[in-house]
C-alpha cells in the first residue's frame, strides 16, 4: 500500500420516522387540552382532577422526570388556555385571567370574581399590551385588552368565540368562529393593527381553532374545508393575500398543530391517520400508529413532542390523556478510508464513523470485493487499476442519510521501484478492537505513533519498538480512531468496541 489518507464526508439527513411513542408517567385522570412550557418545565391544563394518581385540580407540572400538582384552578380547561412570557404562565380560569409566577398564583383584576361573563379561551401579548379572547360577550364581545388597571373594549369585538390569538408581522392574528371583527367581515381570521380591523383575504368558511409558523409561514387548522373560495381541508397557510390548502384530504377537524423536528404536526379528531398526523410533502403521513382517540394540543419540550387529549393509547401502548413521541437525532453518514492509494490486489479499509448511533447500516462498493457489506468496518480488495466509489447508508429511528465519495479509492499497476520505496509497514488487530490493540511495526528502528480521535486530537504518544507490540486502550470511548507514525508515512484506522 501507498502512504494512507483520510476522507470523511457527509450529506444532509433524508428524515424516515419510526415509531418512538411512550407514556408520560401515569398520565391524567381525563382530557388535557392545553400544554404550554414556562420556567423550564411543561405545564398542562384539562379537565382532570388528578395526573399520575395525585391531586391536580385542572393544572399540573412536568418537570422532565414527575408530575406535580400546580394551583387548583376555578374551573376546569376546556380549551388551549395557557400563555407563558418570561415572567409568568398566564391562565384562562373560567372568566377571569390568573396568573403563575413560579410559586403563587394570582388573579389579574386582584380579585377573585370573574372578569367576564364566560370562558377565556386564548390570551397572547401584542404592543406591551396583554390581549385575551374566548367565548365570552360581556363586558366585551369576545376580546378584551388590559390596560394594567382594567380591561377595555377592542372595538365591537367579534360577533363569535376567538380561539386563539398571536403577534404576527407587527399585528395581533385573530382566528376562532367568528365572521365579524368590527364591522369587517373577515370570516374566522382578521388581523388587528392596533387601531383597527383587517381581513385576511376572502377568509375560510367555517372555526379556525389553531395556528403555527411552519418555515416562515402562517399555517391554520380547523373545521373549514374551503379557503378563498377553494377546497381546503381542514389546515391551509398563508401566502401574504389569501388561505391556501395545504396537504390531503383530512375526515374530520383539527384542533393541534406545532412544528418538530423541522416537520409540521397536527392533531385532531380526524380518523386517517389516527389523530395525528405529520406533512410528507402535498400529504399527510402517519405518526407511527397514532393514538386512539382525540387529540387535543401539541407542544415540543425538551426535543420531544409532547400530545394531550382525549386519548388512552398512543402508538398502541397505554397512555392516559398524554403522551410523547420521541424521535433521536438522525445519523450523519461519515466514511473514513484507510488508504485511499493501492496498487492492484492491494486492499483498504472502510470504517463507518457515522454520529448519532445507527441501527441499519449499507455499504456498496462497485468494482471492490465484496460489493456490499453491512459491517461497521469492512476491507475491501480491488484487482484492477481504476478509480472507485464508495457508498454508505446508515439510519436510526430519527432519519436516514447517505455519502458517497466518488474518488474513494485510486489504483494502479505498482512497479517494483514502487513496492522498495516503502519504508515502514504497521499493521494492528484485533479491529474493531475492545481495549488492547496489538500493532506490528516492521522497521529496524523504533518509531512514535500518536493516537488521534475524528477531529483530530491527540489521545495518546506511544513509542513503537521493531515487531509486536501491546498498547492498553481501555478508558477509551467507544468510536473510530486513527494511529498516525510520527514521520506522518503511516496512518492506520482502527475501531473501539
């Protein structure tokens, strides 16, 4: 063989789910509409009175390992409530805004009557100003403002139930079942500046219960089936002058929607899929087996998308009213070539040096002996000059990637001036190794080797005497590693198990 080099290359990740579904502890006694993270854990709010066998009256707190029981609210959630800034979980409690600062709950107004004659069912902060909507019609007709004393009128409200509201592009996103905002026929979205009403387009024709930015992009879901006049079913986005649909045909209403993992998720009633779904391109795809029931909201914490609703299994395994699908990081296909240089009948060794751990792994090796293999290292022979490619494919649970390096390995017919060049051979086994390696150093003279990891760094200086030697790994974390001469003539991959 000729003097080795190193290639490593990589692609980006071509995502392929699989089914990650589990419990969240023991679950919630009855529905979870709401989940919303504040002060680093995940708050939930439903209709249960106890989560994970413990009291909760209507409001919880997961904490990344347990449930804990928060305040007893007034009256059960039975909508997507929950609102978290930087200092506080503010909370639709019947008709009157509370608020969670970490440790206390308070009422708003400072008193404990409600504010309004019916539910808050959405409330959101727009130009320093906090902004709650519902279904509500006195004092105010369907949203309010609060001024830090009181509430105020937003004009004449809404002539029906506001389900949520946002910032976006420096007005206030107004969706719900409402035709009217103002005097503006807007039918069910609307945008408000600040001093007045706008329509966004021709609307949609029935509720709009949920909304999410999905690659800089307002997208919505609901009960509607048209938008500007055409088929949409259920979910559409906007395209800065009109709703347009978005994905297939879906056979019931939608009433969650977030963005995981760089993919578009809902939830809803709808039966294909079960419950949940997330956008493959124009259609939508199954969340491994779905969960049997309605769902309800969704919300991301710590990497994992969490879902609630009115559920009892989720992916086929019990999971009371809450759930989480979990997918790991997708592997990054990285090659590494032992020598990249050989005269013909030499062989080279491939290792697969791929991040994120891989569960299934190809290698293909045109013109090379063997073609393809499923090893993490594999050697490869090649009986005729030529230049040749190498692919690897590796996946796990969270995706799928591929690399091919085109000029992996070059051949040529060596001549014998060629073969009485080298000057020093190494050559080292077991590999993959699992703590002591055995290197065979063929040079009347001792030579340093240094031990280098994927990026490079220096592990470890080992002095090498002519024929066998031991060298103790053990401490050494499992990956690909290189064992580089000093002279730099020799470079040898190798593997810890």
């Amino acid at each position: 063989m000729r003097l080795s080099a190193v290639v490593l290359a990589s692609t980006l990740s071509v995502l392929c789910h699989a089914q990650t579904w589990h419990p969240v502890a023991g679950g919630a006694a009855s529905t979870v509409y709401s989940l919303e993270p504040f002060a680093g854990d995940l708050y939930t709010g439903g209709l249960f009175t106890s989560i994970d066998d413990q009291p909760a009256q209507y409001l919880a707190r997961w904490d990344g390992s347990a449930w804990h029981p928060v305040a007893n609210l007034v009256t059960f959630m039975a909508a997507d409530g929950l609102h978290a800034n930087d200092t506080a979980l503010f909370i639709g409690d019947g008709g009157r805004v509370r608020f969670w600062n970490g440790s206390n709950l308070y009422n708003l107004t400072g008193v404990s009557s409600s504010s309004f004659n019916s539910t808050v069912y959405a409330i959101a902060h727009f130009q320093d100003t906090m902004y709650c909507g519902g279904f509500f019609s006195s004092p105010f007709a369907r949203i309010a403002k609060w001024n830090g004393t009181t509430y105020e009128a937003v004009t004449s409200g809404c002539n029906a139930q506001v389900s949520f509201l946002t910032p976006f592009q420096d007005q206030l996103f107004v969706g719900g079942n409402f035709q009217l905002a103002g005097d503006s026929l807007v039918n069910h979205t609307a945008l408000w500046d600040g001093e007045a009403w706008h329509a966004m387009g021709a609307g949609v024709n029935d509720d709009v219960f949920v909304h999410c930015f999905f690659q800089d992009t307002l997208y919505i879901g609901g009960r509607f089936t048209s938008a500007n006049g055409q088929v949409a079913s259920r979910v559409a986005k906007w395209n800065g002058s009109q709703w347009v649909r978005v994905g297939g045909t879906l056979n019931d209403y939608v009433t969650a929607m977030t963005v995981y993992r760089d993919q578009l998720y809902i939830g809803g009633a709808f039966t294909t899929p079960n419950h949940i779904a997330r956008l493959n391109g124009t259609s939508w795809v199954p969340v491994g087996s779905g969960c049997n029931e309605r769902v309800r909201t969704l919300e991301v914490y710590h990497d994992t998308l969490f879902v609630g609703g009115d559920f009892t299994q989720a992916g086929g395994i019990d999971a009371s009213r809450i759930a989480k699908w979990h997918l790991p990081e997708p592997p990054v296909a990285m090659i590494a070539v032992d020598d990249g240089a050989l005269c013909v009948n030499d062989c080279s060794i491939f290792s697969d040096l791929s991040p994120n751990g891989v569960a299934t792994r190809l290698w293909e090796f045109p013109g090379g002996t063997p073609a393809t293999s499923t090893d993490s290292v594999v050697t490869v022979c090649y009986d005729a000059p030529g230049t040749y490619s190498a692919t690897l494919t590796v996946s796990n649970a969270g995706g799928m990637d591929a690399s091919t390096l085109l000029d992996a390995v070059v051949v040529e017919i060596c001549t014998a001036v060629a073969e009485t060049a080298r000057t020093g051979s190494l050559s080292l086994w077991p590999n993959p190794t699992h703590g002591t390696l055995s290197v065979q150093w063929e040079h009347d003279t001792p030579m340093r080797a240094s031990l280098l990891n994927a990026t490079g760094r220096t592990l470890g200086t080992y002095l090498l005497q002519p024929g066998a030697n031991m060298i103790d790994l053990h401490g050494i974390a499992p990956g690909g590693y290189l064992l580089r001469t000093a002279d730099g003539g020799t470079l040898h991959m190798m593997v810890m198990e």
